[in-house]
C-alpha cells in the first residue's frame, strides 16, 4: 500500500521535483528507453582532474539548477589547467559556478557573468561574499543571451561555461556565439545539463553540433557528469 501510494504520488505531485524527475529517468533508462540518445564520446574524469590538481572550492553544497560538487571540481581544474585571463559564465544562477571560477581563474583574471534581468537569485553567493576580494573579479551583465550584443567580447575570451536556457535554439544559439568569442578561436568552452532528462535540448543540441564537425568536432562529455568540453588550441 506505502509503495503505491509513493509511485501515484512520483508520476503526479513528483513531477514538479527535479529531483523525482531524475527517479523516473533512472527507471526509464533501466527499462531501456531514452528520451534522446548521446553520440558524445565520453572521456575519463581522471583525464581533467588529474593526480596532485588543487583546487579551491566555496559553497560546495549547491541546490536547484546548481553544477554538482564533482562538476564544480571539474571546472576548476580546467581552469586550473588552462589558466585562462577572460571568462565568461552564460547563466548566473545564484553565482556559485561563477565565484568558483573567480577562486579558481590566475591572479588578475575578469570573469563576466550574464543572466536575465528579472532572476530575483542573480549572482546572490558572490554578492554575499564581497568581502573575500572574489567579487571584485566578477562584472555581471544582463540580458537574454539570444538578443544579446557580445560583439565587444568576440575574439577577447579564453574560457566559456555555458548553463543557461537549455532549449534546443538557445543551446545552438549560445554554442555558436562562444566560438565567435575565443580569443584567436583558442580556449575552453563547457556545457552543463548533457544527457539530463530535464532538459533534452542540451543533449540534442550538442549532439547536433558534434555530428556537423567543424569547430565541434572534438567535443567531449565528461563521464560521471552532465558536462561537455570542447578546447581549440
């Protein structure tokens, strides 16, 4: 009877968590059915997170719509690694990706950090932590990143984390302007939410991208998270 109740209560009520959400797709997977497919090939975790990386991490326990603790791991050490002086964050959130990519980014580095006007949690975790000099790294900008003018950032940045709008449009849309945005068409562009059964649009996007060649040709998912990387060098 308990267990009745709790799967009528899943595929009604537990639909608006994500988090139940994630149950249903687990089950589904196991049944064999996937809402899209991937054709990213995967590449090792310990290939970006390598022996002896230290990274420095702040609010490691993230909520809704937040990168995990490991993703968050995974973007620093990219960062670590590639040491990048101009990066740019497309979806804000509450600014916990963003600060820890200011913690992590080299002595003197700006990060932008672009989320619509009206999200009421825009940039509200480095906001809160001014004190700790993070804050002064970060400029945020407002908009909708399908409307707005990058044109003063092309060819000036080195890293790129793309975790906004996860339609199908603004994902091609997004990817397509980070390319135009590398300096020299060099650096790291990364993707959150592949393979996520909330938001089908990243996956099929990016399975798009990859399967045209070109520039994404060499994009690779991150196993054991929902992140994607691409580095032209």
């Amino acid at each position: 009877m308990y267990a009745a109740v709790r799967v009528l209560w899943l595929f009604t009520f537990g639909l608006l968590s994500s988090k139940q959400r994630s149950v249903l797709y687990r089950v589904c997977s196991l049944l064999g059915y996937l809402p899209v497919k991937t054709a990213i090939p995967k590449v090792d975790l310990r290939e970006i997170i390598r022996v002896g990386t230290v990274v420095e991490i702040h609010n490691p326990l993230g909520g809704a719509g937040n990168v995990s603790v490991i993703e968050l791991v995974v973007i620093a050490s990219l960062i670590r690694g590639r040491r990048p002086e101009r990066l740019l964050e497309i979806g804000t959130l509450d600014g916990r990706t963003t600060m820890n990519m200011a913690a992590n980014a080299c002595p003197g580095a700006q990060i932008y950090t672009l989320d619509l006007p009206e999200t009421r949690t825009t940039g509200a975790k480095f906001v809160s932590a001014a004190g700790d000099g993070l804050a002064s790294r970060i400029l945020q900008l407002y908009g909708d990143s399908a409307k707005f003018d990058f044109s003063p950032f092309y060819g000036s940045l080195d890293f790129i984390f793309i975790d906004a709008d996860h339609s199908y449009e603004y994902v091609l849309s997004d990817s397509r302007q980070a390319i135009r945005l590398l300096r020299n068409g060099s650096g790291t562009i990364v993707w959150h939410d592949y393979d996520s059964w909330d938001w089908e649009g990243t996956t099929r996007a990016l399975n798009h991208l990859y399967a045209g060649g070109k520039e994404f040709g060499n994009l690779r998912h991150i196993e054991g998270t929902s992140l994607v990387y691409l580095t032209l060098d």
